[in-house]
C-alpha cells in the first residue's frame, strides 16, 4: 500500500559551489548516510543526525556529521520554506576554519 506521505513532491536541491562535486567524492557510507538525511529534509522530515547549527540563529540552518574511518565529514544545509529550496554544502576540515567558509556561503 502506499501512503499520500510517501509519493509527496521533494524540495529541489541547489548545491552550493562545489559542494556536490564534493559530496560525490565522499566515501560510499557518508554518501549514503548524508543522502538519506538530505531526502528526509526534502521531504520535510529530520535525520536524527541532524542538528541546528550554532552561530546562525536557530533551526534553518542544519548541519549533519558522520564519521568514517577517523575522518568527519560535516555537510550543511539551509532550509527556506518560503521559497521552497534547500540549499547544501559540505566540508571535511577542520570545523572552526570551516565556519567562517560556511558563513560566506549561506550569508
């Protein structure tokens, strides 16, 4: 049986800069892992690795960390409901570099 919740349309998806290069580039687990968090969040749902990230004033901007083999991969991504995108990036550095990149990024 299908359920109305499970053929609603997804947010389009806008990758920042590279980052979907990037995304493609992670190993096939983050891949997985970060995709599913992604499509939960097009379809208006939360991974439960998702979390606010700090400095940015509240919940429209999500961060999702996984760890694989001693690496952490951060992706990030905003939400704007009005406008019905989401917007994402990524990094796999050092997360205080990373904020001020992510800043400029997301404005």
């Amino acid at each position: 049986m299908i359920h109305e919740a499970d053929i609603s349309p997804l947010k389009p998806l806008i990758w920042v800069g590279s980052s979907g290069k990037d995304f493609r580039a992670f190993p096939d687990f983050v891949k997985d892992e970060v995709g599913y968090a992604l499509f939960l969040a097009q379809k208006g749902g939360k991974h439960e690795k998702a979390k606010p990230l700090k400095g940015f004033g509240g919940a429209g901007v999500i961060e999702v960390v996984t760890d694989h083999r001693g690496d952490t991969f951060r992706t990030v991504y905003m939400v704007k409901l009005a406008e019905g995108f989401m917007c994402c990036t990524r990094s796999r550095r050092n997360p205080r570099r990373d904020v001020k990149r992510r800043k400029t990024r997301l404005g």
